[in-house]
C-alpha cells in the first residue's frame, strides 16, 4: 500500500530552494523527478542531495514545475509547455497576473498553465538550503484563470497534497493584492526601517532589542529578486504604499502638535487598529489565536538552549514559537517561547521549579 497521490513523472526547472526542496518531497513519496537548471552546478548539488535526476531528452513528464525568478517565469513556462505539449505546467512564482499576461501574448497554450504560489520559504536559497518539510502546513495558492479548470489542473493539487501543503484557490488578481498586503510591502516596510540604521549612531545600534530585530528580519533578503517582484505586482504594491504614508502623515501630524484636539486620540487609534490587525493573523496550523509568551534567562554556555527544549517537551508543552535574543557581551541570553495561553502558568511553575529564570511573561 502507498500514500502517493501523484502518478505523473514531474520535470522541475530551477534547482534552487523552491525547485529542490519539492523534489526532495516528491522524492519520499517515491515519485519519479527530473531536474534542470541554467546552472549544472545546481542540478548536480540537488542530484547529490537526492533530489531526483537529471532530465535527459527521452523523459515525458506529465507536469513541469517551472521555478524560476519572476521576470523569465513567462518565457520559460512558454518554452516548457512547447516542449513537453502533453504535460499540464505550472510555476512557483510569486506573482500571477503578469506571467499570466506574458504567456497569452505569447500564444502559449494557456488551457495547460496553472500557476502556483507556495507560502513557504527561507532565509536562504540553493539548493544547500532545500527541505523536504519546507511546505508542511503552509498554503498553497492555486491562481485560477479563465482557460483552464481547477478539475483539469487536479495533478498540481496532488502535488501540493503530497508535499504538506494546503491548497487555496483564488484568482490571479485576488492573490496579488493578497501578497501584496502580507509579504511585498511587509518587506519594503522591514527596508525602509533597516536602512535607517545605515546612519544610526553605534550607541543606538548596541542598544537593538527583540523589537528592531522583529522589525528588520526580512530586511536581509535578495534584492535583485525583490526589484523583479514588486514591478510585476507595481500597482497593488503601490495602493498599499499610498494608504500607509497617508496613515503615517497623519501620525507625523499628530505628534508635531500633541496639544492639538485629537491628537492623542489619532495615535492611541493607529496603535489599537494595530493590535486588531494582529489578532488578525494566522498563527499555528491556521488558526488565529493568540499565543503566551514565557521569556527564560539562559545562561551564554553551550548544552542550555537545548536542554530548555528538552525540559520543555518532558513537562508535555507543545511550543509554538522560539525567539532567542542576546546582547553583546552579555554572560546569558533570553529564549521568548510561546504556547497556548492554558500551559503558561503550569509550565513557568514548573521551569522555576527546574531551577530556570522567568524574566517575564505575557
């Protein structure tokens, strides 16, 4: 007996992150997965990892997965559904509506395109970087459009159930101002604040705590990759961008004159707003609860993070978060861990008991 739900040989073009971590998926539910890439370095590593194969002229896959940067998605799909003109095709890019576009103008035979966008990814590219649990439990956006049935596009969805993920449909133009709204102009935001640090005094930069580094996280990401996508998603970017700076005028007007009727009450709005929005957002497994933070003091020696983990695990908490923050020069650090809100007096009890340091909680 097998689980597998995907009977088609899948070609994945684009040996990086995304590329090599559905291979190595497919891989363990023993489907039958060739690679390329414009680099023969990057199919080799994914081979070496054990990936799948190196496509030769002779396969017929049933799908293609095209993984490439945003701004030669179109071409190469265009080029993969001429080459393989029995095989369903779909991409991973992170905008849908210019591919989309791109391919019509082409004349490609859009009745066999689908395009996707998994959810998931990582600091880090290559495929040196790839898991094969990269997708468990994220969403998938499967991008309907006008010349193809979701019914027809079934082994994409087989895909994605077979790598974890969950499937989400929606069209291309609802998934690109969706994007926009939680990852494209997150990321300009977490820029524009990291780049003020450029000119920030050391005395400022010495004194960064958990909220500047939760803020610029994504700032270290891949800016030639960034540039491709926010042109291709401008205009749902911008909209965004505009309503923002008009919140942040109007905040700048505010603490300008604070003696001015309904100034504190501007700000005190724009920072409760900001608490709703939060509540907003998904956390574990899709559910929008909130979540304890518990924050342990541990000591800047090696073993202890990891014993906390293991303790945690033996008390028969389930954490649902780790953040760890150190200051430079400092004999300890602090493990923020989060859990559901029911655990957290029993388990500070039972770390303090441990001999653990609670600095705080929430």
């Amino acid at each position: 007996m097998t689980d597998r739900r995907l009977q088609h040989a899948v070609h994945i073009v684009g040996a990086g992150l995304l590329g090599t971590s559905i291979a190595l998926a497919l891989r363990e539910k023993g489907v039958d997965v060739t690679l390329a890439d414009v680099s023969p370095t990057a199919v080799a590593l994914a081979v070496d990892y054990g990936a799948g194969r190196a496509a030769t002229p002779d396969d017929r896959p049933g799908l293609v997965v095209v993984c490439v940067p945003p701004d030669v998605t179109a071409v190469t799909v265009a080029a993969q559904l001429e080459a393989h003109p029995e095989a369903l095709v779909t991409d991973v890019a992170s905008v849908k509506a210019q591919p989309l576009r791109e391919l019509i103008a082409l004349g490609a035979d859009v009745s066999r395109y689908l395009g996707t966008h998994p959810m998931a990814g990582r600091e880090r590219g290559g495929p040196v970087s790839a898991r094969a649990d990269l997708f468990v439990g994220r969403p998938w956006v499967l991008a309907g459009h006008d010349g193809i049935s979701y019914g027809r596009a079934a082994a994409i969805e087989d895909l994605i159930l077979d790598v974890g993920a969950v499937p989400v449909e929606m069209g291309v133009d609802e998934h690109d101002r969706s994007v926009a709204m939680i990852s494209h102009v997150p990321q300009l935001v977490a820029s524009a604040m990291a780049a003020r640090l450029v000119r920030a005094g050391d005395g400022a930069v010495g004194l960064a705590g958990q909220g500047l580094r939760d803020v610029t996280r994504i700032a270290a990401s891949d800016v030639n990759l960034w540039v491709q996508i926010l042109q291709a998603n401008a205009g749902p970017v911008g909209e965004i961008l505009r309503a923002l700076r008009d919140d942040l005028s109007g905040l700048i007007d505010a603490l300008e004159h604070p003696d001015q009727a309904g100034s504190r009450r501007q700000t005190a709005e724009l920072l409760s707003a900001g608490n709703a929005g939060v509540a907003r957002i998904p956390g574990k497994h899709g559910s929008s609860r909130r979540y304890a933070q518990i924050v342990v003091m541990i000591d800047d020696t090696p073993g202890q993070l990891a014993r906390l983990l293991t303790e945690i695990g033996e008390l028969g908490v389930n954490m649902e978060d780790l953040r760890l923050e150190h200051s430079p020069g400092a004999p300890i650090g602090f493990a923020e861990v989060s859990v559901l809100p029911e655990a957290e007096q029993s388990l500070i009890a039972q770390l303090e008991q441990r001999g653990w340091r609670i600095a705080g909680a929430s």
